[in-house]
C-alpha cells in the first residue's frame, strides 16, 4: 500500500515537473503542450472516475503552487474538465477508439480553456484590472494546444496499442470459420 502511494506521487510529481520545467522550456507552439491534461484523459480512459479525480486534485493544486494564475484555478478547471469528459466518455463514445481519444482530449481542452478563461475574467471583474485578452494570439495558443494535445493523444494511443491489446476492438476480427 505504502509503495503504491509513493509511486503515485513519484508520477504526480514528475508530471509537474516535465509539464513546468521540460514542457515550457521548449521553442514556439511546441510549448502549448498540456501534459498534465493528456495524462488525466488518458487515465479516465484506461481508469475509473473517482481515481482520475484523485489525481485531478493532486495535479491541480500542484499546479496552482506554481502557477501565477489564482490559487484554484487549475484546480477547478481540472475537476470539471474531466466531469465532463467523463459524461461524454459515458453517454456519448461506445468505445475506447482513437476517435473517442481524440476527441476527448479536444472537448477537455476547450473546457479547460472555458473554465481557466472564465475564471479569471471574473477575477478580473473583482480587482478592476483586465489579465486577459482575447486577441489573435490567445486563439493561436488555443489552436496550438488543441492541435499538439491531439496529436501527442494519438501517440500515446498507438503506443499503448502497441504494447497491449487493451485499446484494440476485438469483436471486429474477421476470423474464417
């Protein structure tokens, strides 16, 4: 039990450390990358809900000790991201395919965004002060991040079809008889 613990905080942390120090250092749109969020999908799909949103609160408040966002933020928008990701893995994809992959991640994505964006233009409305504008390069990030989080989702679905058969849809074998 002790050694599952730590190696779940071992993944937590090294998750913030290659999203904060490796993800953010890297040259022009190839830093919109959103390992954490990849990672938390990637985990409903292959997990349950309630484990994922153990996960969620960890990455979040991590998150937000080092981010200069307000203190909840990540946190927030992480939960109901994966809420709601979870409700549309439940109701509306019948399978774990990479379309229900990619468009996990891209639904997740846009709801991170929603929620971080919402909640700092109410922040904004509290201080009097606008810290965020909606100009041509904040849809430019939004766009890089949507792109280079499905494509980095894609990989890691193939790579997990690689190494196990978890993912592959067996009942459409075409076995002779």
């Amino acid at each position: 039990m002790y050694l599952k613990i730590i190696l779940k905080s071992f993944l937590i942390l090294f998750l913030i450390v290659i999203q904060l120090s490796f993800i953010s250092a890297l040259p022009a749109y190839f830093s919109n990358i959103n390992i954490v969020l990849i990672s938390l999908v990637y985990l409903l799909m292959i997990t349950d809900l309630s484990s994922t949103i153990n996960y969620a609160i960890a990455l979040g408040i991590l998150m937000d000790v080092f981010s200069f966002n307000i203190f909840g933020s990540y946190l927030f928008s992480f939960l109901l991201s994966i809420v709601l990701a979870n409700f549309l893995l439940e109701h509306f994809f019948t399978n774990r395919s990479l379309y229900a992959f990619v468009a996990l991640i891209l639904s997740a994505t846009l709801f991170n965004f929603l929620f971080l964006s919402l909640m700092n233009i109410v922040y904004s409305v509290f201080i009097g002060m606008s810290m965020l504008s909606f100009n041509e390069n904040y849809f430019r990030y939004v766009f890089s991040q949507l792109v280079l989080n499905s494509f980095f989702m894609v990989v890691v679905f193939y790579l997990t079809n690689f190494l196990s058969n978890t993912f592959r849809p067996v009942f459409l074998v075409n076995k002779k008889r």
